[in-house]
C-alpha cells in the first residue's frame, strides 16, 4: 500500500513523508504540484 503511494506521488512529481507530530498513530502528509492553466479571455 504506502510503497503504491509513494511511487505514485513521486511519479506526479511530489513528495510522500510521515507527519512527525501527530501522536494518535501515523499520519502521512504528500503533497502534489498542480498546473493551473489561466482561462482563455
């Protein structure tokens, strides 16, 4: 499961980390570069 999720977010171009400062479990924090395309005027 998370080896899925880390190669499908470093294939989008992100990262993939576990929140050191959530106590109650684990939690795991990716993030996800958006290309936001302007609208045509």
């Amino acid at each position: 499961g998370l080896s899925i999720c880390k190669l499908t977010v470093e294939k989008w171009g992100g990262e993939i980390w576990v929140d050191p400062g959530y106590t109650d479990g684990a939690r795991f924090v990716f993030t996800h570069p958006l290309d936001i395309e302007q609208p045509k005027k």
